[in-house]
C-alpha cells in the first residue's frame, strides 16, 4: 500500500488530542475533588460515593463530559472569534435545545478523526488503491467532518430566517386589523403571537413574555431585531419604535410597512428568477450537452471515420 508515515501521523495526532483531552480531564476533577473538600464539611454535606457516581447513567457520567472537554479542546485550537461566530449562529437558529457552542466545537474535533478513520480503513481493506486517493479521502472526509457542524448549525440559521421572511407580511397584516379592531399594541400582539405558526410566533410570544415581565417594549423588540437578523423585520421594528416615540398612529405604519414588505417579497422573488438562468447554465452544459453532443455528431464522426480511415 504504501505511505506508512501518513498512518503514523495520524494516529499520533489522534494520541496527542486524547492526551489533552485526558490531561484537562484529570485536572478539572482534581480542582473539583479540591472544592469539595474545602466546601463539603463547612456545609454539613459529604463527597457523593462511588455508587452514587456509578447510578448515573453512562451517556451523563461519560460519554457527555467527555464532549464537553472535546469542546474545550477544540475551542482552544479554533482561531479566535469562532466561539463568538457559533453562538450567534446558535441564536439565529433558534437555540435549538441540547446544543451550545461547546458540543458544536466538540463535533468539529470528534467528526473529523472519526469520518476520517472510517475512509481509511475501507481503504486499507480495499485492494489496488492508488496513493493518492489513499492521501486525499482521509484529508477531504476529515475536512468535511471538520465543517460540517458549523454548516449544519448556519443552514438552520438561514431556514429559519427565511421562514421568518415568509410569514412576516401576512403577521404585520393580521397585527395591523386587530389594532384597528380596537386593541392595543401589546394585546394586538398576543393575539398575532397565538394564531401565527413557526419561528415567528415563537419569537413574537417571548417579546409579548418579555414586556409582561417589565421590559420595555423598545427593549424587546430590539432584542427581536438581535436575534432574528432578518432585515425587513429591522426596519419594522426601528419604524414601530420610531412611532411609539413621535406619537404616530400605529396602525398606519403597520400598513405602511406590511405593503413595504410585501413590495421586497416581491422583488426577492424576481431577483431570485433573474438568478436561475445563470444558474442552470453549469449543469446544463456539464450533463445535457454531451449527451447532446453525442446523439448528434456521433453518426456523423463515425461516418467520417469510415470514409477517411477505413477508405484509405
């Protein structure tokens, strides 16, 4: 097969990031050990036992610590601001539970070595395999398994803004009607938050949470605006906080800003037909013309074939 150095150096690598991994594990169980001694006796509480520690289940007492301590790992290699990078990710995509910046990172170090490894050994199970797809699959899946997570994370940040987008219209619409049905903003809200569906309704309930809990209203919708990232619903909040401020009347600028949006649906839509014909240029020149290509000047390449060739 050849190229036994590669293998080598990946498994060391693989060594010294479970050396790490150990090392900062065995340190932070022995300041925790630490702490509980000086803690323990001044509040008239003992160190859980052995079996305590052993009742809980493996996926809590390993298999989760040990993904964490991978995050931190990973997180030290990472250049800096990527930390940063993935937890605004992870709020515009809903923090979705049981994700956080520190699994993410934790994938980031553990996909690699795993898709990476699994590549390598078909390989090595395969016969006649030339040195350079031996070199360049392991490098590309470990690569792949290296973006991946981050790419999952961003492609769930656009969906979900995108959806936004979808149903911001047809909301300041039903929002407009129920605050000149005579409702007040804050109710008109709660209303509109109770009868609209997907991230949008979510996000409007927690605003109408927010200001029940005594947040001003310019707050939470800031905040709105911070953890959704959507452009038309910016400029929606920035004119409905503009008009609370002016003393405007709020139901004209909801219908000055759902007609607004609905004119950027629009063009969206056209920009976005005006986009496909480049587009489809590439697969139609990579797939449809060869196949083209051959129905048509097959015969006549093989008739020439036989005049010029086979004729002389």
């Amino acid at each position: 097969m050849g190229s036994p150095i590669l293998i080598y150096a990946l498994f060391f690598l693989a060594l010294a990031i479970a050396g790490v991994v150990i090392a900062d594990w065995r340190a932070e169980r022995s300041a925790f050990r630490r702490t509980l001694r000086s803690v323990g006796p001044a509040m008239g509480e003992s160190v859980p036992s052995r079996s305590d520690q052993l009742s809980i289940p493996v996926f809590g007492r390993v298999i989760l610590p040990t993904f964490e301590r991978a995050g931190r790992v990973s997180r030290r290699l990472s250049p800096s601001g990527a930390y940063e990078r993935i937890e605004r990710e992870l709020v515009l995509a809903g923090s979705p539970a049981g994700w956080d910046a520190e699994r993410v990172f934790a994938f980031k170090l553990i996909l690699p070595f795993v898709l990476g490894g699994a590549i390598l050994a078909l390989l090595l199970a395969g016969d006649d395999i030339s040195l350079l797809l031996f070199i360049a699959a392991p490098l590309v899946f470990a690569a792949a398994g290296w973006y991946a997570p981050e790419w999952i994370v961003r492609s769930r940040a656009r969906k979900r803004q995108h959806e936004i987008q979808l149903w911001l219209a047809d909301s300041i619409d039903l929002l407009s009607i129920t605050v000149e049905a005579g409702l007040g903003f804050d109710a008109a809200l709660t209303r509109v938050a109770k009868n609209v569906k997907g991230p949008l309704g979510q996000e409007l309930y927690r605003v109408v949470q927010e200001i029940q809990l005594g947040k001003g209203r310019g707050d939470a919708l800031r905040d709105l605006a911070d953890r959704t990232d959507v452009d038309e619903l910016r400029s929606f909040i920035a004119a409905m906080i503009q008009a609370d401020a002016f003393g405007i009347p709020i139901a004209r600028v909801l219908k000055v800003q759902a007609r607004e949006i609905r004119i950027r649906r629009r063009q969206r839509a056209e920009e976005t037909a005006q986009k496909l014909p480049v587009k489809i240029v590439f697969p139609v020149v990579l797939t449809i013309f060869p196949a083209l290509f051959v129905v048509l000047l097959g015969p006549a390449a093989i008739q020439i074939y036989e005049t010029l060739i086979i004729g002389l």
